[in-house]
C-alpha cells in the first residue's frame, strides 16, 4: 500500500489506476529522450528541437522528422541504423501507449451479461469514429508496455557518446568555415 493512496475509481482499482499513471510518467520520459536526441541528432539548442517534436501532435510525423535528420547528422551509416531501429521500437511502443491513451473505459459484464463486472477498453478508429473492438484490460499487457518503455529509455543512454561525438565534429567543420570566411573578408 502506498502512502498516498490512490481512491478508486469508478470501480477500476488502484493497481491499473497507478499502472496508467506510469504510463503516463514513462512515455513522457522517453518523450524527453527523444527530444534530447533530436537536439544532438540535429546540432541544436534542446528548446529547439523541444519547438520541433512538439510541431506535431503525432509520434509517426515527430519520428519521420528524427529519421530525415539522421541522414544528414554526421553519424555513421552502422549508428544510423542502430538509431532507426530504435527509432521504430519507440514507434512501436508509441502505438501500444495510444491504445490506452485513446480508448474510452467503461465497467461492464464481459464477455457475457453473466460474467462479473470487469474494467473494458473500446478503441475507436481517429478518423472515422467507428468503433474498432471491446476488450477486457490485461494488466500483464499494461505491465509489459512499461517494462518495455523503461528498457528503451535505458537504451538510448548507449548512444549518448556518439551522439556527443557527431555534435563536437559538425562544430568543429563549422569553426573552420567561419575562420576561413573571416581570413578572406580580412584581406577583401
């Protein structure tokens, strides 16, 4: 039990009220990653590349920009893939989470009007709003999402170095045009 417990909630329970809010907690994290890869990945202030990812409201449009600036970052060829790889892993789970996010719960009998009351899930399709499927919460699924957003946020501490290391050698390419620009309007 923790020290400040958590009420129920219209029957849901503590342990997937909490499970969600660590959701919440855990994709906002990796978010705060991606953002700091993004400002390496792109040789920029970190509120910049913030302005950036948050441009879009969708985890696909925000990834696609992530994967066009690798292209152009400096990195190995070997990085960039490892980078894109982790870049579809974080797609991946961006997918999982908005299941949760974006469904609407209820409590009813599932699966029959005999079965006892049980917190449901009913995912709705964005663009149309045709309603896609009711299913029952598995908080082992709940649990798997987390522990996999907590493995992928411990991930992404791997390529710092090099991260680092691609955003020291573009400044440095930067330094010798300034300094050639500055000797030729010298001698103009």
């Amino acid at each position: 039990m923790s020290r400040f417990p958590i009420p129920e909630i219209n029957g849901y329970g503590e342990e997937l009220v909490t499970a969600l809010g660590a959701l919440v907690i855990r994709a906002s994290q990796h978010e705060a990653w991606l953002i700091s890869l993004t400002a390496a990945i792109a040789d920029m202030r970190r509120g910049q590349a913030w302005a950036i990812f948050y441009a879009s409201a969708n985890a696909k449009a925000r990834l696609d920009t992530m994967r066009a600036l690798l292209g152009v970052s400096g990195l190995s060829a070997r990085r960039q893939r490892e980078l894109t790889a982790f870049l579809d892993r974080s797609k991946d789970l961006a997918d999982r989470r908005n299941v949760y996010v974006h469904s609407e719960y209820s409590i009813a009998r599932y699966p029959s009007p005999s079965s006892p009351p049980r917190p449901l899930m009913t995912q709705y399709q964005s663009a149309t709003g045709k309603q896609l499927k009711v299913r029952p919460i598995e908080l082992a699924h709940l649990h798997k999402l987390l522990n996999d957003y907590t493995l992928l946020n411990d991930d992404i501490r791997h390529y710092a170095p090099d991260l680092q290391a691609a955003r020291e050698r573009r400044r440095r390419r930067i330094a010798v045009v300034l300094r050639g620009r500055q000797a030729t309007a010298a001698t103009e």
